[in-house]
C-alpha cells in the first residue's frame, strides 16, 4: 500500500510543466472539509495559511474541525517548509500535528506528534495549480505511518481561487481519508 501511495503521487506529478503562473506561498484559504475516520464521517470546516520567507521557505499553519452524532474531532498543524525555484517545485515539508476527539461532557481523546512530507507544485495550464505530496505522520495515540494527497486551485485572477483537495493516511487503525472544497485568497 505504502509503494502504491508513492507510486501514485509520483505519477501524478510527471506531467506538470513550467507553464504561465507563479507559485504562491502566500495565501489564506477556507472551506468545508469531510474526514471519515473510526467509521464516522466528521463534517466541518478548515482554515489554511502560508507565508513565504526568503527566497525558498515559508511557514504554514492550519485547523480542520467536524463533527459526527456529537463527536468533534479537530486536527491541528503548525510547519515550516522549503521549495525549489521554477514553475514546477518540489518542496519539503515538516510539522508539529495535534488531532482531538471531544465526546463530550469532558472526555475526550488528544495527542501531540509530527509530520514529514515531500512533493511537487506547479501549474499545469495557465490558471490550474495542482500538487501531490506524500507524507508519514505519527501523532501517538492517533497511529503512525504513510499517506499521500493531491489538491487543485483554479486561480480566477492573482489574489482569488478555488480550490478541491483529497488526502489519505494510512496509521494503523486510524485511516483518516479527508477531502475539502473552499476558496483561497493570495497576498
């Protein structure tokens, strides 16, 4: 499953080429986000930000929140990356993770960990952004192990865009299979 996720990633990225567009770094985005997990489809919201520095980092930031029969469950990352230059980029990725279930009346289930990504970014038409990554993530009592995403912008001029992301990770007995839709404003 591991080399499959990776083979599929990578393949999704052959075919960016350095077409018009420029990567931004800099962004806020926001929308509906679905995560089934333990059997349970989680329906909420995220919030997603990224600020460049220097020439090829940036740091990045985000909150996915849903709920299911009065369980809330909240996944958390705050990170720092780096890019390569050029239309189509790879980049590297690391992050501190927190995910949470609340069940209500004071009991809930919380862990602190990590996450480590690669991937590639770039434009694959003259307003369609697309990505994949692959990442593994252990975030202790929520598992470890491997996952892999892709996501598309459509960029209706240089400060709005749309935006569909699906992203999988395999930790064991926590599969957390999450897909978005929202709107992105560039800065």
């Amino acid at each position: 499953m591991k080399r499959t996720l990776f083979a599929l990633a990578l393949a999704a990225a052959l075919p960016m080429s350095a077409q018009a567009g420029e990567v931004n770094y800099n962004f806020i985005e926001a929308g509906y986000a679905s995560t089934n997990v333990i059997g349970g489809d989680f329906n909420g919201w995220n919030l997603d930000g990224s600020v460049a520095f220097g020439d090829n980092f940036y740091g990045f930031a985000g909150h996915k929140t849903g709920d299911e029969s009065s369980i809330d469950l909240n996944q958390t990352h705050l990170g720092f990356g780096w890019h390569s230059s050029g239309n189509a980029q790879w980049f590297a990725e690391a992050s501190w993770v927190r995910n949470e279930l609340d069940f209500g009346g004071g009991s809930s289930d919380e862990d602190d960990g990590y996450s480590v990504a690669g991937g590639v970014r770039g434009f694959l038409g003259d307003n369609f952004e697309g990505n994949v990554k692959v990442n593994y993530t252990d975030v202790g009592d929520f598992g470890d192990g491997f996952g892999a995403s892709v996501a598309g912008i459509y960029h209706f001029n240089d400060t709005w865009g749309a935006y569909a992301s699906y992203d999988y990770s395999d930790r064991g007995s926590f599969d957390f299979d999450t897909w978005g839709l929202g709107v992105r404003a560039s800065f």
